[in-house]
DNA sequence: CGCCTAGTATGGTCAGACCACACTGTCGAG
DNA sequence: CTCGACAGTGTGGTCTGACCATACTAGGCG
C-alpha cells in the first residue's frame, strides 16, 4: 500500500528464531549462562535452513547476547551472555564511520552520562569495595613502566567502575559503548611515544583529582573534573 | 596452545568484508545513499563466500546502516542508509528480555537524556519550522477519533523531534532507541481501550505544557515536566 | 508510439558437504 | 589401580551450488 519504495521488508526465516529467544528471555525460561540449542536442532524445530539460523545466531552475536564456540561440552555451542556495551559500540562506531553521528556529539553524550554518574553516585550508598578497587586501578595505571595498551584497558576499568556506581546499568553501557565507539579515533590521533607520554602524566592526575571527590562524596566536584578531564582529553588528542 | 577456556575467538570471514566497508565509509569513498556492491562481487573482491558477505551485509542491516532490497535496478541491493536509533533499539531490547537491562533504568537514562536535551535546546538558537512542526504533532494528537496506534507514532515523532532540538544526534539516536526499546512492554501493560483513554488526556497536557516552556525558552520548567511526564506515564503503565 | 513480454541482476533461502576444534569415554600400558 | 593416549562425537565455521521471487530493463510487437 504505502510502499512505493519497496520497503516491504518481507518476513525473514532468521526471524522467527529471534523472536523465538526473546519470548523464552522474557518468559525467563532461558537464562544468561544457558547454551542455546545446536543450530541443527534450532532449524529442525523452526523449520529453517541452518544458514537461517546461523543468522538468528550471528546478530545475537553481534549484538554481544551470545558468545560462540566451537568443539564439545559445556563451553561449546552459543552461550548466552550480557554484553550490552559490545553491541552498541559496533553499531556505534560503524554509524560513526558513516559521518552521520559526529565524534563531538559521542563526546558530548559521554559527557553527560558521566557526570550524571558521578553525581548520582553521591547521592547513593557509598561501595567501599568499588572504591578500593578503583583506588587500586589508579595504583596500577600510576606505574611508568605500563604500555600504552595497558593502560588503556585500565583507563576503561576506572570509567566503567564509576558509571557503575551510579547503580544505573543502561548509563554504563552506554557510556561503555561510546567509549568504545571513538577509541579507534584516538589511537589514530595519537601515534608515537614522545605525544603520549605528557598526556598520561595529566590523566593520571585527574584521575586522583576525580576519585577523591568521589571519595568526598562531592558530586558536583567530581562531576566538573569529570567533564574537564574528557574535554581535555579529546581537546588534546582530538585534531 | 590456546587458553582453557577456549576464548580463542578466531578471525571471522564476515570481518573481512564489515572492515573494508568501515575504511571507505571513513575514507569517505563510500556515502549514505550509495548502493553497495552486489553479493556475489564481494565474495568474489574478498576471496571468501558468498555465504560469509551475506553475514556482514545482514549485520550492517541490523545496525540500521543499510536497507536491502531484491529486484534490480537503482532501488536494488544494498543501499546504505543511518538508522542508528534502529540497530540500537535491537540491541537494548534483547538484553532488557534477557533482564539485564532494568526497564527502570531505561527509563532513567531516556529522562536523563531528554531533560538534557531540553535543557540544551534553550541555550541555541531556536529553530522555528521544528516548533512549529512540534505543534502541528500535538494538533493531530488532539484528534480524539485517533486510535491507539496513530496516536503512539505521533508521540514518537513528538519526543523525537524535541530531542533533536539540542542539535546532538547521538542523544537523539539513544533516546529514540531507548524509548522503541521498552515500547513492547507498554503495549502488554496497557490492553483495553478504557484503560488507554484517560491516560492519553492526561499526555495532552502534559504534551502542551513541555512544548510551551520550550517556546518560552525556559529549560529548566521544560525539563521538569518532561521528567514528570515520563515518570507519571511509567508509573501509570508501569507495573 | 505505446504496450507487453522475455531477459537479467538482485537478495532470500535451502541443501549438503567438509573442516578444525574441544570435550568424552574407552582402552591399554605401567 | 592409576593415568595417559586415542578414537569418537558433537559443535560452530565455511564453502559450493542451486533454485526462487522480485523488480527493473530492453527489445519486440501491435
């Protein structure tokens, strides 16, 4: 009818065995940490090809639901997981590539759901444990002899530790997500040894700065050097 | 060799093909509009099959970054397209089924990001077709022969289009996508019509209320009803 | 000139096969 | 009896080749 374009969008066989999943997710008779049936089985029941299935099964992928292995036993097949953040930033990050979700805008984003984090998690039960170990992470990433991937990775550490705290799953994989998105852009900014080095210097800094106001339970505090050290850092690396 | 676990995750043949398309849509050498190159010539260019592309095509798919059609012609095939709010929404309502992704914390986070957008679009310059255009949404919505459905799609186009006012797509990408994230469970939550009718009043004037203040530049008032006008709609539907 | 039909390129689906891998149970050596 | 080697089995990963429905295209026919 109002499909000049063609825009049908016909029903796809792979469909069926994702709406599948996600009754039984809602129904609770699957849960995160299940195995998913063999994709043989799964197009015998559904009356697809296995092709098909293996569709259903690679978005799930994708989307960061299910993680694959081949072999036998009980790690191998499709097992469910909670990845959220890895889902959202590959879609993330491709829409980036396409020019049509500016890098300025994902930092802004990021911003924002920081911040909140932060304040929020003042207003919140303080998680001493959380806090001891984000005490730790600063420790490590505090060490001069760490490469560059390194501490990255322990860099993520503290900021999803943060968001965390907030108590708010969404934020945090969302900010994950965005952080995710733009971490390729980064690197690419960022090549040799003698730019990076002054930059970790300053990082490391606001890093404490950030965590004890945290610590002082001083929201607004944090949340201002929250926002500063993501606008320098982008200022900094960012063109 | 390889860890216990079996975490090994080796390279996928489809990456192949969602990398390359990454690099020219960032060399720029591949635009939204333009039609990808048809399956059996990727397969061919890649040295892989043509069961493989058809992952990666049907990936980028879910993401919301190309629209396929069969046939031929300019319509035809692969078209890239940005539809971040799409594949986002995929994503997040598979894992709020899986439970978890709280349905309150997707509620939390869409305030969170609307109020902000409120906020932000005060502080710009305003931009008076979109006004105008958001009062022509709330006419329509004052149909009262409007049924349920009609009524939902205007509501979308309405928060949407307020989301777009702060100028930041990956804001309004998330926010939409939070929202059709958790539309199904309004949809189970609220079945009979005379359940639905008093409610829809009451979104009216709520309605009417956000885009006055937001007339009247003052963000602050905006975004306070936008936040009571989700909470009073989740309470109301919620549980 | 205009309508209709055969042709062609497209994605959608299927069937069947082979591979590498990881666990499992068994069997044999000690 | 213990324990290591090994064949067996089930898993996802990939490939090949085929057929279908569709939608545009070009040519033939009236």
């Amino acid at each position: 009818m109002t499909d000049k374009t063609g825009q049908a969008a016909g029903p796809r066989a792979y469909e069926a065995v994702l709406a599948s999943i996600e009754a039984e997710l809602r129904a609770g008779t699957l849960r995160i940490g299940d195995r998913l049936p063999g994709e043989r089985t799964l197009s015998e029941t559904h009356g697809i090809s296995r092709a098909s299935v293996r569709d259903a099964i690679r978005i799930l992928d994708v989307m960061g639901l299910v993680r694959t292995a081949v072999g036998s036993g009980p790690n191998s097949g499709a097992v469910l997981i909670s990845n959220p953040a890895a889902g959202l930033s590959s879609t993330l990050r491709l829409h980036v590539a396409s020019r049509h979700l500016p890098v300025d805008d994902i930092v802004q984003a990021r911003i924002l759901l920081e911040t909140w984090a932060a304040t929020a998690a003042t207003e919140r039960a303080i998680d001493e444990p959380s806090l001891a170990r984000a005490r730790e992470l600063l420790s490590l990433m505090d060490d001069p002899g760490l490469d560059r991937e390194a501490f990255h990775d322990l860099d993520a550490q503290f900021h999803v530790l943060l968001s965390t705290l907030a108590g708010n799953a969404v934020v945090s994989a969302m900010m994950e997500s965005l952080r995710l998105s733009i971490m390729g852009y980064v690197r690419d900014s960022v090549t040799t040894d003698e730019q990076w080095s002054p930059v970790v210097q300053t990082l490391r800094a606001q890093h404490h700065g950030i965590l004890d106001a945290l610590s002082a339970r001083d929201g607004t505090l944090a949340a201002q050097l929250l926002r500063e050290h993501i606008e320098w850092f982008f200022a900094e690396t960012g063109h």
